[in-house]
C-alpha cells in the first residue's frame, strides 16, 4: 500500500500536504463548509501568521479558497483540492 500522497499538479512541501489533508478530513469542501481561519489555526495548533503562510500556497496550487464570511476569514478545499487531498488514501 502507497503512503505517499500522489500529485499532479504543483510541487508541495509537507506543510501545504498536511493542511491539505486536515481540510478534507473536517469537511471544508465547499463554500458553505468554509472553517474559519482563526478556528482552523486553533485546531492545527498554529499561529494564525503561520497557517496563512501555509494555506497561501495551497491557494496559489489552487487547492483552497480563501473568502470572507460573516465578518471573518474562512478556507475550504476547491475541487481540485479535494481530489488531491483524496488521492492521498487510495
């Protein structure tokens, strides 16, 4: 069995690939799932600063979308996101 998590599209370090992941495992796979930015950061226990940094890459990969919600900053996974993140358990 592979463990290795398989991509296609722009190369990305362990940071990006875990947070790719745990997006996809709590859910944040469309708009309507987007987790707040603050909440997620809590969850990973990171900073703020340092997730931002993180999940910049996955936006510039177009993996996630950042957006704004009720007043605050939420991520979720865009489809290719998704697909990437799943490829990892197959």
């Amino acid at each position: 069995m592979c463990t290795k998590m398989r991509r296609d599209g722009p190369s990305m370090n362990e940071g990006p690939k875990i947070l790719l992941s745990a997006l996809m495992v709590l859910g944040a796979q469309s708009p309507e799932k987007a987790l707040p930015i603050d909440e997620l950061a809590t969850k990973l226990g990171m900073g703020v600063p340092e997730l931002q940094r993180e999940l910049d890459k996955l936006t510039e990969a177009g993996y996630a979308v950042t957006t704004r919600q009720e007043g605050r900053a939420k991520v979720y996974l865009t489809g290719t996101g998704v697909i990437t993140a799943s490829s990892a358990y197959s």
